[in-house]
C-alpha cells in the first residue's frame, strides 16, 4: 500500500478486530503520514454459492430416492 500523501510505503502499526470488521492503523515511512483502514469480507457471493451447492445435493438426493421408490 501507497501513501496517499507523499506515495511512500506504509506498514501496518496495528491490528484491531472491531465487530465484524478489522482496522489497520498504518503508518507511512517516508512522512510519517496515518492512515486508518476498516477491511470486511464481502461474504454474500460465498453464501449464495454454498446455498446452491447445498441445494443440489438435496436434489440429487430426492431423485435417487424417489428412483429407488418405484423399484
């Protein structure tokens, strides 16, 4: 990561979980510049496809089932 100040290098100063998220406090070599960061996982687009996986497990189910059945 870039300061946005002067564009030297920042380093990570400290780590902090708050909630459901995690903030940074960096801190640039260069000037000396701070900067607070909050970082989230953006999880909707893994939930979404652990659903369907689930979901089709389901139904793969039922179909063998239901083939059994009639045998």
């Amino acid at each position: 990561m870039r300061c946005p100040t002067c564009g030297g290098k920042i380093v990570v100063k400290d780590t902090r979980k708050a909630g459901d998220e995690v903030l940074r406090k960096r801190q640039c070599l260069t000037c000396g510049a701070k900067v607070y960061t909050y970082e989230a996982i953006d999880d909707t687009d893994y939930v979404r496809r652990r659903l369907i996986k689930i979901h089709e497990r389901e139904l793969k189910k039922r179909v063998i089932s239901k083939g059994i059945k009639k045998s």
